[in-house]
C-alpha cells in the first residue's frame, strides 16, 4: 500500500528514473467528468525537466498515454491506467555510483531495507516518480473545476530570499509568467539570479513552497485521525526533498495571544463568515468555507556536482562527486507536484464527505 494514495480516490503508481517508463492507475475518479487532454499535458508541461536554465538539462517530452478509463472524452467511472515513457535517460552518468551511498540520500537506506537499489538516478526514490502524482492531480482538479474548487501554489522563498507579505498581497495571474514560478517579480529575478550561481557552483539550495486554496466548501475533514490539514500535511511530507509543512498562521502564531489568534464569527448578510483566517480555513480538522492556505519546506537537492566525503557499500571512507543532470533547486517544478497532492487530497476527501449524511 505504500505505493498507493488516497482512500476513495486512489492512485497507484509505478516506474523508476531510469527504466521504461512512469505510470499509474486512478481508481474512484467519478464518471461522466470532462476529460480535458490539453490541460492534463499542461500540467505535467509545467513539471517536466529542462524547461528553463535554473532546472535540471535532462529533455523529456513526458508525454502522456491513457490505457482505459475514458470514452469519447469523459471518464467511465473505471480505473484510469497511464504510462508517461522514459525517452532521454543517460544511465551510464551514474556507474561511479554503483557502490557508493551519496550524503542525506536515499542510496544508504534503500540498500539497509531491500538489500539492493537501483543506482540510476535513485531509481524509485528520484523525483521523476512524481509525474504520476502530477497526470492524477491534473484529474482531480478537473473534478474539483466543476465545484469551483481552485489550487494555487507558488515560491515563496529560494535559500534567504523571501516574500514578506501574505498571499492577499500579490497577483497569482504572475507566477506562471517567470522561471521561479513567484507572483513577485522582483523577488523572482532575485532568486532566479541566485539559483543560477548556485548551480554554478556545482551545489544546490532549498526554498519554501506556498498554496492557496479558494473556493473549497464547508465540511471536508473527518475527527480525530482524519483531519484534513494532517491530510494535506501526509500529502505534502510524501513529495520528494520536503522536510516541514504548516497551516495557517502556523509557527509564526505561536508569539500571539487567543484573543488575537482567534477568527471572530460574524452575519455577512446572512452568511456566517470570520474576520480573519489564521486557522488557514481548517477548524477541528474540517474546513470552514474560507481559503485554505499552508506552506511546504523542502531541503537542498541532496545529489550534488561537487565532491564529498562519504562511504562504499563495504564502510570505507571514500570520496563521491555525482555527474548528470540534476536540479539545482526543485521548487520551480514542485510547484506543480504540490498542487496535484492537494488536488488529489482534497477529491478524496469531498468523496469520503459525500457519505456522511444524507
């Protein structure tokens, strides 16, 4: 089940970096929705690599192949099969690192676990196992289109380089419109700049991921253990390079006392609304009707173009300098992969939600 998301909607993926191919199969998508090709395409488009000087130079079309599901352009209600095929792998990159564990990657606990890795590009562990979250996100956010549910994520912070105003301040219609994929930009040359020197420098650099989520109904999120920010949390803690999540006001909220924290109800002309969201539109693990909004850390690409010390598989101390082709920074493309998490989270959640009364 590890290789398997979702509870109603499920995804179930399959493939490694450097085999045939990357794909999955989405059981749950309810039937009769509009089956948008351009768009799905778009969003894997959105994720793929060497798409900009700041990325990783690997040139991959990944372009997208559906095996079942959907009939004359609308879903069926059956499993959706895909297969996204590897064209431009450059295996041989890699031999050096046939017995060697790379620092903080998953070479060393692979090997501890299964007694054997596949050394090329991570194998299952790389981040091009996320095109199949990215094909089952752009579904669910076809579905979710049709309740006027909308996702939004954007760079929010490349090393030092930060935003220093909430979402509500800027126009999200930028982020597709720079490399960085930031609604600021200023602040986006300035991190782009930055990501360019460390990749020069054969090194890499972490960031922080925000989104933003309108128009999500009241009522997603189950008590206790089903909770939907944990949900979107699990989400998020899955994506390849991420170490940190929070919701709302977060960390930040912790110097404020309740009678600042607390978002008073109100009658907006018969509706009840709040004056402010600091609980991030989740209350008592359920949404409440405002946005829901959180943000996602994600470390340093850990495979590096410059030498370190490390270890082989038989304990000698050695030295490792990786080749290929990787990225400096991931945030640009997990913009996307965030999104499609949240996406296929949130699906799940409005389906499990639609059983709960009558």
């Amino acid at each position: 089940m590890s290789n398997t998301f979702g509870k109603i909607f499920t995804l179930t993926s399959f493939g490694e970096s450097h085999g045939p191919g990357i794909g999955g199969v989405i059981d749950g998508f309810p039937a009769g929705i509009s089956i948008d090709l351009v768009f799905i395409q778009q969003e894997l488009n959105r994720r793929r690599p060497g798409q900009s000087k700041i990325t990783t130079d690997r040139k991959e079309a990944d372009q997208v192949e559906f095996l079942s599901g959907i009939f004359e352009g609308k879903s069926t209600g059956c499993p959706i099969a895909f297969l996204v095929r590897n064209t431009n792998q450059h295996s041989d990159d890699y031999e050096n690192l046939r017995g060697l564990f790379r620092p903080s990657h998953a070479d060393f606990t692979y090997t501890q676990k299964y007694g054997i890795r596949d050394h090329r590009g991570g194998g299952r562990s790389s981040a091009r196992e996320t095109i199949s979250r990215c094909v089952g996100g752009a579904l669910a956010k076809l579905a979710l289109k049709q309740l006027g549910i909308s996702i939004q994520a954007y760079t929010s912070q490349v090393g030092s380089i930060a935003l220093e105003n909430d979402y509500k301040r800027y126009d999200l219609n930028l982020i597709e419109t720079n490399a960085v994929r930031c609604p600021d930009l200023q602040k986006a040359r300035e991190m782009e700049e930055y990501i360019a020197s460390v990749k020069a420098e054969g090194d890499t650099i972490g960031g922080i991921i925000t989104c933003v989520v309108k128009g999500c109904p009241v009522g997603l999120g189950e008590p206790s253990f089903g909770k939907l920010h944990a949900a979107l949390g699990h989400a998020m803690l899955t994506i390849n390079a991420v170490k940190g999540f929070e919701y709302g006001e977060g960390f930040a909220g912790v110097t404020q006392r309740g009678s600042e924290q607390n978002d008073i109800f109100f009658n907006d002309e018969g509706r009840i609304n709040t004056r402010t969201n600091h609980s991030g539109g989740i209350q008592g693990g359920i949404s409440n009707g405002q946005d829901i909004y959180f943000r996602v850390a994600f470390k340093p690409v850990a495979t590096l173009l410059k030498e370190q010390s490390t270890v082989n598989e038989k304990g000698e101390d050695t030295q490792v300098k990786a080749r290929g082709r990787h990225d400096p920074c991931v945030l640009p493309r997990a913009v996307p992969i965030v999104e499609a998490m949240t996406a296929m989270t949130l699906l799940d959640y409005y389906l499990m939600n639609k059983c709960t009364r009558l």
